[in-house]
C-alpha cells in the first residue's frame, strides 16, 4: 500500500536514523565498560542518570512542540543530536574522554529523543490518514526490526577493527542524513491553530489524558513496568557478558540482533492478526506472552552455550514486542486527539524515560551488592507480574476503536 511520497521520506529519515543508533548499539555502555574501565554501578549510572535529567528537562516540550510546525523541530533535534555525538570521538582523539563527558552527551541525546518522538508522532498522525495508521506504524517497526538485526553485529564488528567511537560516528552522520530527509519532506506544513488561550496546567494535559482514558492508561502503566525491568537489565547484562564472562563485542552485537529476526516477524504479523482478532485481545495475548522470557537471561553461561541461551530468550521476547509495538503505536494515537498528541506522546515518553532510569539506577545498586546474575533474575521474576496491568473491566460506554473488532463480513478489512 502506498503512503504518499511525503511519507516515504519520513519512513527513509526513520530508517537511516534507526540503523545508526542500532549500529551504535549500547555504544556508550562499551565505551565506558572498554575505555574507562567502569563496572556495573558506573554502567547503571550512565544508562539512568543522563535519561533521567533529559526527561526532566523535556517535560516542557509537550506544549511546546504541540503548536508549532513539527518538521524544524525534528531536524532541529537530529542535529543536536548528531553534534553531540561527534563531540565524543573529538574528546576521545585528543585524549580528553572521560565519564562525565558520557554522562552529558547522555543527557542532550534523551531530552533530543523525547523532543523528536513527540513531534514525529503528531506529524505522522496528521501525514496519514486515520485508516493507514497500523499500516505506518507496522512499516516503522519493521525497520526497526530490519535494522537492530544489522546494527548490532556490524557495530561489534567496527568497534573490534576500528576502536570503541567508531560507531558513535556512524550515529552522529545518521542523525545528520536523517534532517535532510525530513527536510526533503517538503515546507507546506500549516503552523497548528490554538483552540483556546494557553494555560498554565496545558503542561500536565499529556498526563491527565493518559490516566483518564480508561483504554490507555492500563496500556501506559504496563508500559512503564514491562520497559522499565527489561531494560534495567541491559546495562547489567552487557557486564555480565563483556566483563565477567568475557564474551567479545561482535559476539554480544550477534547475541541481541539475530533474535531481532522475531521482532521484523513480529512486525509483519501484527496487522493480520489485529484486524482477525481485535486490537485489544493482541494487545493483551502479546502483553502477557512477552513477559515470559527475560527471567531466562540469569542462566547465562560462558561460551555457545550461553550466547545460545540469550538468543532464545530474546528471539522470544522480540517477537512478542514485535506484534505488540505496532498495535500500541496505532492504537495510542486513534485514541488521543489531535490538538493532544504532542503533549500525550511526550508525556508517554517522559514517563517512561524517568522511571527506567530510576529502576536501571536501582538495578546497579542491587547488581553491586549481590551479583549481575541475581540482578537479571529479580528482574525476570517480577515482569511475570506485568500484564496483571493491562487487565481493564469492559465498559459498554467507551469508545472502540476502529479496529478494536474483527470487521464484519460486510465491510472490507481496514487497511493499515
């Protein structure tokens, strides 16, 4: 299905973008862990605090970008990004690299991401009609799927042949590639029309969405657990396998993106089954299925073996997501109205952002006093209890959404 030449240009920015931060995969983490030398605390503080100071100074940027043309904010925070990047490499050639700097460059890249997300998500909404949604959102994933199963190892690779900032590079020139493409989309975007005076409690209209809605908050909160234990353990686990069981950088890039092949299925497979099943009955099945696997990750072991172990548990999980992202995606912007999407997305991501970066600085402190091995278990345990979240009382009064029912035989399916 065609999306308009508008939205192939988009679809190309996200692309190239996506594969430079999958190709830098956990970059920052190898630089600190392989440069600097630093162990499981240091790692978690770098992974928590930098997005945890970006979300703080980015919980204005809902209102914000909500009136404001959405393609010089985009390219605005591609470019931001991308010098921030580069100041990296810079430091480290003149031998001034150090883990303060990381923390920085940590800090400017979150705060650009929450900016990007809020504003990408209002701007695709008003590039695609309503019916094409899932559609996007599913090309989207895909990509992302496609990429994180070519980032990775390439960026294992690079790293082993060229050094720890390689990939940084790479990133920073994506971002950079990124803005044209956005740029290539075009200048006739209308500048957004306030509907009413501003107000000082517009800050908080993101949030007040989400917890009213009886059919996202459950979607929200699962979200912030289920993302927050998964990736807790990122930091944890890259010690584990970088440092104690001495796995090298293009076998840990290997670990985490072939599994990534369930994620690009996943992603295919997520439309179909919506439209046959209903929205909110993949959401659920998908929610609770990808709960089940990250508990497996503590029984890592050195060798095949383990690198074997970690690809199962992740080729389950992906997948899982793989359906489960799309569909949320899709379903998060049908149900939130137009003049609230900035706002609704950035406050999603702020969120979501905070509260990862605290439960990942919580995951250091309990990795340094036990092990990262009981870190990862403890972790996979209470994930299990994740999908209670997404359980919600069926209310004859809320509005479905448009794709929330297998459509009826006289109707054709709706199309993503």
């Amino acid at each position: 299905m065609k999306l308009g030449r508008q939205f192939g240009w988009l679809w190309g920015a996200y692309a190239v973008s996506t594969f430079g931060t999958w190709l830098a995969f956990d970059a920052l983490a190898m630089i600190a862990v392989l440069v600097l030398h630093a162990g499981s605390a240091q790692v978690s503080l770098l992974a928590s605090a930098g997005v945890a100071v970006g979300a703080v100074a980015a919980v204005p940027v809902g209102p914000w970008v909500e009136f404001r043309r959405k393609r010089p904010v985009m390219i605005t925070a591609d470019l931001v990004r991308c010098a921030a990047l580069l100041s990296l490499p810079a430091a480290y050639a003149l031998g001034m690299l150090g883990f303060g700097h990381l923390l920085i460059v940590s800090v400017i890249v979150a705060a650009a991401d929450i900016t990007f997300t809020a504003a990408s998500g209002a701007h695709l909404k008003a590039l695609v009609p309503a019916a094409d949604l899932l559609t996007a959102t599913s090309r989207f994933e895909s990509t992302t799927w496609t990429a994180t199963v070519l980032g990775p190892p390439l960026g294992g690779a690079a790293i082993g042949l060229l050094g720890p900032v390689t990939t940084v590079v790479a990133d920073a020139v994506s971002y950079l590639l990124s803005a044209l493409g956005i740029r290539a989309i075009g200048t006739g975007e209308p500048r957004p029309q306030r509907t009413a005076a501003p107000r000082a409690g517009e800050l908080l209209d993101g949030w007040r969405h989400l917890l009213t809605s009886p059919a996202l908050r459950p979607l929200f909160l699962n979200s912030l657990a289920n993302n927050a234990l998964i990736m807790a353990t990122s930091p944890v686990l890259s010690v584990l396998m970088l440092g104690h069981l001495g796995f090298t950088p293009w076998q840990y890039g290997l670990a985490f993106a072939v599994p990534c092949l369930g994620g690009l299925l996943g992603s295919r497979l997520a439309r179909p089954l919506a439209t046959r099943y209903g929205r909110r009955r993949v959401l659920l099945t998908a929610g609770v299925l990808r709960a089940l696997w990250s508990v497996g990750l503590a029984f890592v072991r050195p060798g095949l073996p383990g690198l074997l172990v970690v690809m199962v548990t992740e080729a389950g999980l992906i997948t899982c997501s793989g359906i489960y992202g799309p569909v949320l995606a899709a379903e998060r912007l049908e149900l939130t109205p137009d003049d609230r999407v900035a706002r609704t997305l950035a406050a999603w991501s702020v969120t979501g952002k905070a509260t990862t970066a605290a439960v990942t600085a919580l995951w250091g402190l309990l990795a340094a006093a036990t092990s990262p091995r009981t870190a990862i278990a403890v972790a996979g345990v209470l994930l299990l209890a994740t999908p209670l979240l997404l359980w919600r009382p069926t209310r004859a009064t809320e509005r479905p959404s448009p794709a929330s029912a297998p459509p009826s035989p006289a109707a054709p399916p709706p199309n993503r």
